[in-house]
C-alpha cells in the first residue's frame, strides 16, 4: 500500500508505505498500529504517546518517525481546513 499525503502548511509529501505491524519504537515494544491508534483517539502531540506508550522515550532514534505519524494525522486536518 502506498500512501502519500501531501502538507499544506510546509508544502511537504510524506510518504508511508510501511506495514502497520512494524516495529517504531523497538526500546520499548510500540508498533506502528499502536502509535496510529493513540493518535486517532486524540493523543496528537509526541509528549501524549511519550507518557501513554513511552515510545520515544529511551534512545530516541524512533521519534522522528513518530514525529512524521504526528505532521500525517495534523496535515489531515490542514487538508479538511482549507477545503472548508
């Protein structure tokens, strides 16, 4: 599956082609899945998945995905905005 959103605010693609049962934070145990999931219930910032699923929170190499799981889900609403 290929999906690419495009950023109205920085004018950016984000492309994510990744399978959501893949490993983002292997320090401590989050999967993509999770991650979405957090994000989608309304946890959108890196400090919210940081104190609910301690992703980002050890060696830090995973949260510049998480950061791109964040700009996806807030570009969705950049999106909804302008068209409105």
């Amino acid at each position: 599956m290929l999906i690419i959103i495009v950023n109205i605010a920085n004018n950016t693609l984000v492309n994510h082609s990744r399978n959501p049962l893949m490993y983002v934070c292997i320090c401590n145990d989050v999967k993509e899945k999770q991650i979405k999931a957090a994000i989608a219930s309304g946890i959108d910032t890196l400090d919210g998945l940081k104190d609910t699923l301690d992703v980002a929170t050890c060696c830090g190499c995973c949260e510049p995905m998480v950061n791109d799981y964040l700009e996806e889900h807030h570009a969705k609403f950049d999106v909804l905005a302008y068209a409105v």
